[in-house]
C-alpha cells in the first residue's frame, strides 16, 4: 500500500492596526525593545484590557472573504502557561466560540486541478513578546514590544494531502489578506507565521500520530519541513518504530527538524471564560456593512481580467498578485484601450523587469501608468516599432521625458512610407545577389537574412510588417 500525507495549517497573522489589541500602545515595527509597553501588555496587576474594534472588524472581512460563518456573539477565553515572553501569565484568545468558523480557501494544483480545502475556524488572541538569542553573551533577552498586537489564528481543515497543496493554500491566504488590508502579512517581520500539522498513513486507513513543525515565516522553509517530516516518519514507521507526538523547529540551515517538546493529545491549557471582557456581540447589519466595503478578491480579478481584457490565465495571475498591480494595470488600459494584451505584455514583462532590476516597485516606478500609454500608443500608430520602444523606455526610466519628446530628440520615429522601404530593399537586392537567387530557388530561409539587413541599413527605423511585406513581393517578383 502507498503512503498518504496529511496536512493541517494554524496560520497566525498579526492584524494590521495602530493599537494593540486590548491597550493603546503601538504596534510599530523596528522600534527600540520594550519601549511599547504599557501596565495592560505588561500583565501589571489590576490593569483592565479594552477590546480594539478595529481587529474585530478585520477579522469579520477575512472570514467573509473565505466564505465563512460569522458568530454575532462569540467569547474571550484565558489560555493558561507559562512562558518567558508571555508575562501575564496567561494569553486572551478565543476558544470556545471564535467569531468565525468554516469557510474554504480554492487552490490549483500544478496539474490544474482545482480544489477545495476547508478551514475550521479563525478566533482572535494577542500575540507573545519574542525571545532573542543571539549575539548577547549566552543568555536570553525579551522584548515585548510584539506582546499584545492582535492576531487572528486561522486554522484550516486537514485536507492538504503534499507540501505543494498546503503552499498553494498559504499563498492564497496570503494574498486575500494582503488584498483585504488586513495585514502587511510581512512574513520576515513575523507578521504570517504557520505551524504544520503533519502526519502520514496507509491510504483508506486512519490519520496517523502527528507532529507540529513550529513558527515558521517562509514559503520555502515550509515546504521543506514538510517534506522533510513526511520523509522522517515514513522510515520510522517502516523501519517498525512509531511516531512520538510532539512539537519540532525546523533547522533551515541544517534543512532538518528537531524535537522541541513532546506533546501529549489532551492539552491542559486550563481554559476559562476571560473575566474582564464581556461576550462580543455584532449585529447582522454590522457584518452585512462589512460585506459591502469588500474589494474585489483575487479570484474575482482573475476571472474578470481574462473575461473582460481576454488575457491568459498566467498573465492575469501576474497582474493581480496584489491589489496595486491590479489597479495600475487597469489605469493603464483605461489609459490605452485597444490593446489590453499589449499592455499586460508591456507591464508585467518590461516595466516590472526593469523595476525589479532596479530595486523598486510600483509605487516607486519613474515611469507612471499614463506615461507608459503615451509609448503604447506610439507602438499602436507605428510611429515606432517595438524595439525603439524598448530603448526610449530605458530612458524614461531614468528621465522625467516623455515618450514623444525622446522620439523627436533621437530621431526615432519609423519610416513606414513603402516607397523609402522599397527603396532600401531594392539597396539590400543588389548588395546580396547570391542569397537573392538561393531565396528563389527555394531557400525560404533566408528571409530572415533579408529582414535582417533591412532594419541595419534601416537602422532600427523601418516598420517591421511592411518591410516583410514589401520584401515578399519584391523577392518573388
């Protein structure tokens, strides 16, 4: 019998508001350790948490984005244990009833098949402060500053059967919550992080024993554990030994996981009611509003871009990975619409390969949506061939001229008059009498050398149809 994966994800992310989640100190990154901080977050005795509406609200929008159930009353529980980078205590979470449960994320495998992977339910809690090791003479330094910023913890289904499907599924995630604004999801900021449950068996038998492979923040460690953790247990189990339920850290360095703690099946974390918060209670109205504000979703942008711009589906995945390269492509078809596929082309292949060349993005791009129409459109009128528009973009990038002013400047506009091109051509003809006999004679081939030497006498400056136009009738004449 083969070996079957099972994968389930906790993904959490840190909510994208100034304040944390039951006090008013900031959530700043980068700032100085512990200078964010405040008797609430700190877990001072006496000191009263406030709820912050704002991660209420943005939790609500992720659930409705993954089609899930909104509670309008779901409850604040204590999660009891002691860490050194948790100083109440005890972490407020949500256990019992979280304010959103189901919903399902939709991937597609590498095969193009689609499928539907579930997600148990999201509940918000604050975040830990973060332990340092490293660099401070061998002992352990804690900054708190990260201790209280809200979180949602999104648990999904065991439904993820290899490490490709459950990165097909994190990326999705990813990317609606990075739509939605609810979070900078900055994974080297530690703001998505995700714990893998991963566990193997026999296909048609029971899930296996599972381990938990701990806080990792990068697509590319995921995947590996993953893969790694599949790989570990199917040779214990074959090799007659039996898998240890636990916790593991994985060791991108090594690329191995190893054993944190073990973790027992019942966890007694001593859940109880939170005693300072009440239930939280939205009314339908408040959700049906939030409903209402959401942005188009991912899927919805890649359905419409290929529908309405006729695009393929690998140019409408490139040109909504985020909401503001969706909104610059459609200012620059709104911009220059006759051709949406020469604009995706323009885009996503010679602006955003030169942006990457230089280190920026579009929000920092020297050449705006409006002045990379202009170009387009002298493409559209053959004022200029597509070369010249390649060179005169290497310019714009660097200048704040516009496409006109450099065409004129350089002398770049195209000769499309056919009495010039035949004339270079004819030129072309005498020059090369041997290849002109071996074309009529069956050498097909060698249009390309002609078309060659026409835009070289040309320089650059011919119109590339007409001269393969006039090249066939003079050719064959």
């Amino acid at each position: 019998m083969s070996w079957e994966t099972v994968i389930g994800l906790e993904v959490h992310c840190q909510i994208n508001t100034d304040t944390k989640a039951f006090c008013g100190c900031s959530t700043a990154f980068g700032s100085e350790p512990n200078t964010q901080t405040c008797p609430v977050c700190l877990g001072m005795p006496g000191q009263l948490p406030v709820l912050n509406t704002l991660a209420v609200d943005k939790s609500i929008l992720t659930g409705l984005a993954i089609n899930a159930d909104i509670n309008l009353e779901s409850k604040f529980d204590r999660k009891n244990y002691f860490y050194p980078d948790l100083p109440k205590g005890y972490q407020i979470t949500q256990f019992t009833v979280p304010i959103v449960e189901g919903g399902h994320i939709d991937i597609v495998s590498k095969e193009g098949v689609k499928k539907r992977l579930g997600v148990t339910r999201i509940h918000m809690e604050e975040d830990a402060g973060k332990s340092m090791h490293e660099g401070l003479d061998a002992v352990s330094h804690i900054d708190l500053n990260r201790s209280g910023i809200p979180l949602m913890e999104i648990v999904s289904e065991p439904d993820m059967r290899s490490a490709d499907e459950a990165i097909a599924y994190l990326k999705q995630l990813h990317q609606i919550i990075r739509f939605l604004g609810v979070s900078g999801a900055d994974m080297e900021k530690g703001q998505f992080r995700c714990d893998a449950n991963v566990s193997v068996r026999r296909t048609g038998e029971p899930f296996g024993t599972r381990t938990e492979m701990k806080n990792m923040n990068s697509f590319r460690f995921i995947k590996q554990a993953i893969e790694f953790e599949v790989v570990r247990q199917i040779e214990i189990i074959e090799d007659g030994g039996k898998i240890v339920q636990e916790s593991r850290l994985w060791d991108s360095v090594k690329n191995e996981s190893r054993s944190m703690r073990s973790k027992e099946e019942a966890h007694d974390y001593r859940y109880f009611p939170e005693p300072d918060l009440p239930p939280l209670r939205v009314s339908q109205a408040h959700v049906d509003a939030i409903k209402d504000s959401m942005p188009e979703l991912p899927g919805q942008l890649r359905q419409r871009f290929e529908t309405d711009f006729n695009l393929s589906a690998y140019d409408a995945d490139v040109l909504t990975q985020t909401r503001a390269t969706a909104e610059w492509y459609e200012t620059l078809v709104a911009a220059h619409p006759a051709d949406p596929k020469r604009c995706a082309n323009w885009m996503a292949n010679e602006l955003l390969g030169r942006l990457k060349e230089a280190g920026k993005n579009l929000a920092s791009s020297p050449v705006s949506a409006l002045r990379l129409a202009a170009l387009l459109d002298r493409i559209a009128d053959n004022t200029i061939n597509g070369k010249s528009a390649k060179d005169i973009l290497d310019d714009m990038m660097v200048s704040d001229d516009s496409a006109d002013a450099i065409i004129e400047s350089k002398g770049l506009k195209q000769v499309s008059d056919s009495g010039a091109i035949d004339a270079i051509i004819q030129a072309v003809m005498a020059a090369n009498p041997n290849q002109v006999e071996g074309y009529r004679g069956g050498k097909d081939k060698l249009m390309g050398f002609f078309v060659g030497q026409v835009m070289k006498a040309s320089r650059g400056k011919a119109n590339p149809a007409m001269v393969n136009q006039r090249l066939k009738a003079l050719l064959n004449g």
